[in-house]
C-alpha cells in the first residue's frame, strides 16, 4: 500500500491507499487500535475500490496530535476523502471507528454511501440510558485506577479471541502509555454522549461478533438494528475485533452488502 500523510494545525495524519478510482472503501480502526487492525481487509477489495486505511489521530504513527476529539477525527476522514478525489466513500468503522464513520456520513451525507460497522453502536442519545452516560463519562476515573501492564493484558484478551488477534492488540495497546490511553478513551467516551445525531440517509450494515463482551455493544446492536430497520450480521468466532477474528466470514458480509446496494450507492 502507499503510505500518505495528511496534515493540518492539529498535527499529521498518516494514512495509506491501495487501488484506483473514484468510490472509496475507507477502514476506521477503534480505540487504541491502528491501522493494522484490518491487514485482513486491504487486499480483498481494492479491485473494485480505492481501499484506505489510517492512523486516527492519536493513534498508531498519527502522533502527536492536538485538540483530539471524534468531531476532529471526523473532519480529517473527510479532507483525507476529499485529498484522494474519491466521490463515493463506504466506511468501515470498528468500535470507535463507528462513532467517526457515522459523524462523517451525517455531517457529508453527499459524500457517503454506506456505512458498515463492527462492534460499534449508534450516535444517537435515546440509545443510552442515564446510568449509561454517567458510566461512560467517568471511564477516565476507573481507567487511572488499573495497573497499565494489567489493563492492556486484559483488554487484549478480552477484544480477540484468535492468538494472532490477541498478540496485535497487545503489542499495538503496548506502543501507547497508559497516558495516551486515558486521554483517548475520555475523549471518545465523553465525545460519544456529545452527539445526539440524526437518523443516518444512507445504508448502515451492523455487525458485531457473536463472542463481543465489550460493555453493552450486543444490545445496543440490536437495539439499533430494530429500531431502524437496519441489517444485522452476526459473525461467529470472533469477539469485539470481529474482523481479525474471523476475516473470511467478515470479508463475504462485507462484499454481499456492497453488492446489494441500489445503483445509486455505487
């Protein structure tokens, strides 16, 4: 793939491109995450589309950064779209990428297509409840309270269920101090119960993996999928990384439900 870097007064963005064309593909990875987190992904499609992969800010090579908040990650997905000349973007958000591909699609509903996300759940407040808000918005508190070496050993044994998941969480929470890792989760926590966003106007796949203990993410899903009347794959094997974990069954749901799109979409 071809590494890139998109920069504004908020630091340089990394990102990397694989194919041609005007219709984009671009891959979000979540919280404490990086790029890599879809190797399994970036040669799968880019016959068909221009695949994009990158650092959020904050994270992976795209450090240091100012000012970190999902509002600005969304802003710099679209520059990095508009940077490539892409005129239709389908966005692939895991987790935390969700949350950024769903802001950016309804901030550019022009631009984006489609959004398809992996263990992630909707902007919109009337998902969460009181108790909800207030536990995500004192997750910075309960975070300072672990031993670092302990909260990265657990959460990457808890976000991945295959060895090879398991090691790419560690080693990639391992590249960020423990710092870095409050700064992040608080950001996105607090940014997420910021939005209160309307119903998306384009297509919306949710997936998340039948194995996913992370928070409330199964039921939020399928509350989400219910309420909008929006298609919901379950992908087995697989925990929270649900791409990683299982690529095979991932990559065909993900190439059946771009298939499936109205002329319009594509």
């Amino acid at each position: 793939m071809e590494h890139k870097t998109y920069t504004n007064n908020r630091g340089i963005v990394h990102y990397w491109t694989e194919g041609d064309g005007n219709i984009g593909l671009i891959f979000t990875h979540g919280a404490t995450m990086d790029h890599g987190l879809f190797e399994y992904q970036c040669n799968k499609f880019d016959q068909k589309y221009k695949v994009i992969v990158w650092d959020v800010p904050c994270h992976g090579l795209s450090r240091p950064y100012r000012d970190y908040s999902l509002q600005h990650c969304a802003d710099d997905l679209y520059s990095i779209i508009i940077a490539e000349k892409i005129q239709k973007a389908n966005l692939v958000g895991q987790s935390m990428g969700g949350y950024i591909s769903q802001i950016a699609a309804a901030d550019h509903p022009e631009l984006i297509t489609s959004v398809i996300t992996v263990g992630s759940s909707p902007i919109q407040l009337a998902y969460y409840s009181k108790m909800d808000r207030w536990l995500l918005s004192i997750t910075p508190i309960l975070l300072k309270l672990y031993n670092f070496k302990s909260l990265v050993n657990l959460t990457s044994n808890q976000i991945a269920l295959t060895t090879n998941g398991k090691k790419y969480a560690l080693d990639t929470m391992s590249g960020l101090s423990k710092e870095e890792v409050i700064h992040i989760m608080g950001s996105v926590y607090r940014g997420l119960i910021e939005f209160d966003k309307d119903k998306l106007a384009c297509p919306v796949l949710i997936t998340y993996g039948d194995a996913d203990i992370t928070g409330k993410v199964q039921a939020y899903c399928q509350n989400w999928a219910k309420n909008e009347d929006r298609p919901l794959k379950v992908i087995s094997n697989a925990a929270h990384n649900a791409n990683m974990d299982n690529p095979d069954e991932f990559n065909q749901i993900l190439a059946d439900f771009l298939g499936s799109l109205p002329n319009k979409y594509r």
